[in-house]
C-alpha cells in the first residue's frame, strides 16, 4: 500500500479507465476546460477504439487492464476517473485506492454495502480522495432546489414524485446482466440522491413493484427476464413519503416534484445530462419560473474533485454518499424479490450538498463516439 499522491504543480493528471459511452460523450470532451486537470491515459479492453480516442485528445498512453497495476506504480497519473461497468467496481477502486491514487468513481458505487465498505476502507488506508461521481451536486438548478427548500420556500416538506425513463436497445448491457445493470441501479441514484438530499434524511422503509415489459429483450446472461420498469416507495422519518417510477421500455422523461405544506417545486428536466434545468414553483397559489444555463456537469464534477486533492480538501459526495444510495438499492432489490416492505436502520448523515459548490463550464458538444453507442443503440 502506497501513500496518498502529493501534485505537483496545479494539475492533477487523471487515468480514465473504461473508454465507453459516458467517458467518450461527457468527461473526455469537458476536461479540457476544468483548468486544473488533464488526462494522461486511457485504460480500456478496446486498444484499437481508444487509440482513436487518445488521438482526438492527445492523450499518448493506451493500456490494457492487464498493465493497470503497473500505470499505478509508475507514478504518471495522480488520480483515475472510473467508468466501467458497476460490477467491475470494487477490484479496481481498491487497487486505485491502495496505490495512493486519488479516484473519481462512477455510480452506483458498487453492487453491495460491503462492496462499498471495501472501497471506503481501501482510501482511508492509502488517504488517497474518494469522491462518487454525483454531477448533480455542482449543477445550478439542482443546488437552487435544494436551498429553496432548506429555506423553506415551500413550507414544511411532505412528500416527492417522480419518473426517469429511456429507451434501451436489447443489445446493450445494460439489457443484459439483471438486476445490478437495470434500470434502479442506473437511473435510480438520481431520483434517490435527490430526494435523500431535498429531504435532509435517510430512509427508513422501502417498498417496490416491477414488471418485465419485454422478456427477450431485458434477460440476464442465464435468460432469465428482470424487471425494466420499476415504481419505487420510500418513507422517512417525520412522517414524509417518496415515490419515483423508473423504466428502460418508456419514453424519455426525467422530472421531479417536491410538495410541502405551502406549495411546491417542479423541475422538468430533472437529471439528464446536456439539459438546463427549470424550476415551476408555487407558493400559495402564486405561480413563478426560474430556468439555469446549461452547463457541463461532467467537467464540473472534476474541476471540483481535482480542487479537493490540489487544496486537501474531503470531497461531500464521498464514498459513505454512495454507500447510503447503494444500501437503498439492495432494499429495493430485496422488496422486489419478496414483495414485502424493507425496514433500514435510522442512519445520520451530517454533510449534505452545499450551493457553494456549484460549477458553471460552458456546455460541451458531444463528440462522434468510437466503438460506443448510447443505451438506446446498443453496447
């Protein structure tokens, strides 16, 4: 186990490891602008497609998972953004993590509480920075929700729907490996993460319902049919309720609403990336709208994690962030399986997101994509 990275300069030289569709469509084009990071290498299973890639953005080192141990070592990057599929997670978060390499690790985090627990531990070993990829937490529209309703624009808050659906081609893997590649592990951390943070508060009971709307298209390695459309119902503390409905069969929506005593707040759209956020709100009766620049919330997210390492910083949405998303989402997969409502341990979360953060990078094109497709086209 190595020590934590110490930058030199004000550059933090990133790995990104896993050349998919996320990394090549919205972190690769936005790094460029964070003014304080810059990757250096690509680690992929694809040599050819990412030679492409590191082409288009001057990156000159293109590895195999095989030679990832030895790009730690070597000492030529200072922290790796991880975006490889969820499963693969928790192997290559702890190696990053005991080589001292800070890591930027999308969500979910992992596959299991004790996967995440894995991770958690590996960083506080090395002290390498932990931060789970929340791009959320640095967008305007999603900061101003959560102040508005800190401040209690609304009154007292009481409950919060909503509905995230996509297409997804049977061809993707996300069509392909269960439960833990399906539409509650992928889409669900958004609609969870905000309510959990709009809230302030932990949940305590979860319930859920799904279907399997077209059994040859949404079947794990075995065959076997998992729910695509999933509606989920959260109760918290002090008498407040959540639900959101998820779904890879339906069209494209992603929208929130929070309803407090006096009135409520809209956001339609809600999560997507490359989408301005806009606010509906209503106060007794009196009806307002606020609409946020779109920004770049993946170049966002690493300006602001690459801030934390060069000022020594904690970064907030960090692996216990994550871990308490993925401790709901295994009590979904639970109250699915049985049909009955899950009960959690009451849990206390003292850092939640702070308007403070928010990042505002000019919006990026998405490149054309080598070797990748977006979910509704395939791998």
């Amino acid at each position: 186990m190595a020590a934590a990275k110490v930058v030199k300069g004000r550059t933090v030289r990133y790995a990104v490891v896993g050349v998919g569709w996320i990394s090549q469509a919205a972190m690769l084009p936005g790094v460029e602008h964070t003014g304080n990071s810059e990757v250096v290498a690509l680690v992929t299973s694809h040599e050819q497609k990412a030679q492409v890639v590191g082409e288009t953005y001057g990156i000159g080192k293109v590895i195999s998972y095989d030679e990832y141990d030895s790009l730690l070592q070597s000492g030529e990057i200072d922290a790796a953004y991880l975006a490889t599929p969820n499963f693969d997670h928790v192997g290559l978060a702890v190696r990053t993590l005991d080589a001292g390499v800070h890591l930027l690790l999308e969500k979910p985090m992992a596959v299991s509480v004790s996967e995440c627990e894995q991770i958690i531990a590996a960083s506080k070993r090395s002290g390498a920075k932990l931060m789970i990829a929340y791009r959320l937490h640095f967008e305007p529209g999603t900061l101003k929700a959560i102040e508005r309703i800190r401040e209690g624009e609304i009154g007292t808050v009481r409950f919060f729907n909503s509905s995230f659906s996509q297409q997804v081609s049977g061809q993707n893997h996300r069509a392909k490996h269960g439960f833990w590649a399906g539409p509650v592990p992928d889409m669900g951390p958004y609609p969870l993460n905000m309510v959990r943070n709009v809230f302030g508060a932990e949940p305590i009971r979860v319930a859920a319902m799904g279907v399997n709307t077209d059994p040859e298209r949404f079947a794990d390695e075995s065959g076997k049919p998992f729910d695509d459309t999933v509606a989920v119902t959260l109760t918290f503390p002090d008498e407040r309720v959540a639900s959101f409905s998820l779904s890879y069969s339906g069209g494209d929506v992603d929208d929130y609403r929070v309803v407090g005593s006096k009135g409520d707040l809209y956001s339609n759209p809600a999560y997507q990336v490359g989408s301005g956020m806009k606010h509906e709100v209503t106060v007794d009766k009196k009806k307002s709208t606020e609409s946020f620049k779109t920004t770049d919330h993946f170049g966002g997210e690493m300006k602001y994690f690459s801030e934390c390492i060069l000022d020594g910083r904690q970064p907030e949405p960090d692996g216990e962030e994550g871990m308490l998303d993925v401790r709901v989402l295994e009590a979904i997969e639970r109250a699915l399986t049985t049909g009955q409502t899950e009960t959690l341990a009451p849990y206390h979360r003292s850092r939640r997101p702070d308007p403070k953060q928010v990042q505002e990078l000019r919006k990026v094109k998405e490149p054309e994509l080598v070797g990748a497709h977006k979910p509704s086209e395939g791998q």
